[in-house]
C-alpha cells in the first residue's frame, strides 16, 4: 500500500478536455440557419427574375443596388465579429491549456512532496517517546522534537491544502477548456452560415450590377450619374461638416501632420487626383487597390460624423479630424463604426470591399478642409 496516495493523485490527475457534442438545441439551430439560407437564394432568385421581366430603370436598380450593398455591409459586419471571436476564443484556449499544465506540474511536485513527509511521519512513527519521560537525558529533548513535529504538521497541511485547491482549480479550467471548445464549434459553423450568405448577396449585386450598366452605357448617361454622385458626396461632406460645428468637439485638426498622415489601407496607390474622370468630372481623390476584407484604418484621431450608403461611392465612412480637415473612405464593403464614434489613429472603420458599383475591390479616400479637397498624396506618409 505504499505507493497507494500517489496512486489517488495519479487519478485526480487523469483529467482530460473533450470536446463535448452539440445538444440537440443547437443542432436544430444550424439546421434552422440552412433552411433560412436557402429561403434567401429562393428570394434573391425571384428579386431578379423580377426585374428581369419588369425592365426596371436605372434609377430603380440603383435603389436595389443600395440595398443590396447594404446587406452585403451588414453580413460582412458580422462576419468580422465572428472572426474576431473567433481568434479570441483560441487564445483564451491556448492562454487556458497553459494554465492547465502550471497546474498538472504543481501538482506533481506537491504530490512528490507529500509522499516524501509521508514517508518521514512513517519513520519516526517507530519511535517510543513513552522512554523519553523515563529517560532524563531523552526527556531534556522531547519538548524540542514536539516543537519540530508540529512545525512538520502544520507545513504537511499546507501542502495538503494547496494540493486540493490546485485540484479543483484544475478541474475548473477543463471545464473551461471544454466550453471554448464547443463554443469555437459553434463560432465555425456560424462562420460557414455567414460566408455563404455574403456569396449568394454578392451574386444578386453582380446581377443587378450588369442590368445598371447596361442602363448607362452611354457617354452621357455616365457623366450624367458621375455628377449626381459626386453632387451627394458633396452634401454628405457638408451635412458631415454642419454636424461636426455643431458638436463642438475640441480636435487639432491635420495642419501639423502634413506629410505624416497614416496610409488608410496596404494597396496599390492610384494618384488619381485632379485628371480627368469622365467630361468634365475630375477625381477629387486617389484609389487605393487592396484585397477585399482587408482593414480601412483612420488617418488620424477623430471622430466619425457620416457611415451609410452613397451613390456611386457606396458604404462612406467620414471622419472629422478638427479645425476643418475631413478624410473619407469609400466603396467599402462593410462599416465597422458609427456616427458618433470617436477613433484613434490605425483604427480599423471598415474593410475594403466594391460597393458603389465597382468591379473590383479598392478604397476610394479623399481629405477636405472646409469642404475644398486637398491631394492626398502631399498629405500621406507615403
């Protein structure tokens, strides 16, 4: 029976993380999100067999473009959350499995510690301490070695406390381990439901898409939507510029930061500013080429006064940055921030997407000050 403690710690310590199986609620839960799915290819297949049939104008496909670039923001939103999460909830595991094997080699360390005074308690345990009050010169210790076995005692109990406090802490970090498990299981499975209905929402856009163009294949159709874009860019700004005078918000605006201003996404640069775009519409900012997804970050410090959808600039995010100076972000695909929201510089706004009828994913970025706009270029540390 002497190995018989180590042979107790040896299955205290036969704890394992298992990644327990779906309940049933959660089963019906994804096949709740599959039905829902295709209940919006179903819908989306209808959309555009309708407008197919009803020859609709350009005007209405603009409308369906909106929203429909709309949901594919709101989808691509939460598709980021869920990434997020995602990346989260593994480095809480990987955080936790650490702690799970401090925990495993204290344990082993303080169960070789305890047999060792087990077996110290054993050894003296064959001394006769009934001869030390008949022997003199034994009894002149026997006070001494009480003295020393009650220090033994009270440090064996220590040890046996810490010894459970670290079993149960143990078991409550696999059971720890076992809910990220299975809520990283159900994070992927949203993560598939989401990617699909993104796939199937950027189907519809390119449909609808193709139609719109073929609308304004003219020369003069398209300078034609060009100005009206660039006429509600131009009233967002000053709605934007309206709402930050209002607000009164103490920033140092970008004078000082000239030339320092942070690159708003990696990509190919297009210094597109002041050609010509079309007639006599010219760019009022560069084109950024960057993969879809990729983060949109801020300039600088500010706070953000528009987040919706434009025409012919799609999901536009702008931030003021004080004193006037404006920096705006276009055709992304989705929005991560809202008006009101105060941001810091390197902050991510949005990702990159090809909102606003575009063909390719890239950010549209311009800088104003009291609405006149300004070449980026000079601006960016670039």
């Amino acid at each position: 029976m002497k190995n018989s403690p180590k042979r107790l710690v040896t299955r205290l310590l036969c704890l394992c993380v298992l990644v327990a199986g779906w309940p049933l609620s959660d089963v019906q839960a994804q096949d709740d999100q599959q039905a829902r799915l295709a209940e919006l290819r179903e819908q989306l297949k209808q959309r555009q067999a309708t407008i197919k049939a009803n020859q609709a104008d350009a005007q209405e496909l603009q409308e369906i473009l909106e929203t429909s670039e709309k949901q594919i923001g709101e989808v691509a939103r939460r598709l980021e959350n869920t990434r997020q999460a995602q990346a989260d909830n593994q480095a809480r595991q990987q955080a936790l499995l650490r702690e799970q094997d401090g925990l495993k080699k204290a344990i082993l360390a303080q169960q070789d510690l305890l047999a060792s005074q087990l077996r110290s308690a054993f050894m003296a345990g064959n001394y006769d301490y009934a001869k030390m009050v008949f022997y003199q010169e034994e009894a002149k210790s026997f006070e001494r070695i009480l003295t020393y076995y009650k220090y033994v005692n009270q440090a064996r109990q220590r040890e046996i406390t810490k010894f459970k406090d670290n079993v149960t802490q143990l078991e409550q970090v696999n059971a720890q381990l076992e809910d990220k498990a299975r809520e990283l299981s159900q994070l992927v499975s949203q993560q598939k439901n989401q990617q699909e209905e993104l796939l199937a929402r950027q189907q519809d856009r390119k449909q609808t898409l193709a139609r719109l163009n073929q609308k304004i294949a003219s020369d003069e159709a398209q300078i034609k939507e060009l100005k009206a874009s660039e006429d509600a860019l131009v009233a967002a700004i000053e709605e934007a510029r309206r709402a930050a005078e209002r607000a009164k918000t103490r920033l140092d605006g970008l004078a000082k930061l000239k030339g320092k201003l942070l690159v708003p996404v990696e990509g190919r640069l297009r210094r597109l500013f002041g050609s010509r775009r079309q007639g006599e519409v010219r760019w009022k900012g560069v084109i950024f080429e960057a993969s879809e997804g990729n983060a949109v970050k801020a300039i600088s410090h500010g706070q953000i006064v528009y987040a919706n959808w434009l025409k012919g600039f799609g999901l536009v995010t702008i931030v003021d940055h004080g004193k006037g100076y404006m920096s705006v972000y276009g055709h992304n695909q989705a929005l991560l921030k809202q008006a009101g929201d105060k941001v810091q510089r390197g902050e991510r706004i949005a990702l990159v997407g090809q909102s606003g009828g575009q063909n390719s994913p890239n950010l549209y970025f311009e800088i104003r000050h009291k609405g006149k706009a300004l070449n980026p270029s000079s601006w960016l540390d670039i």
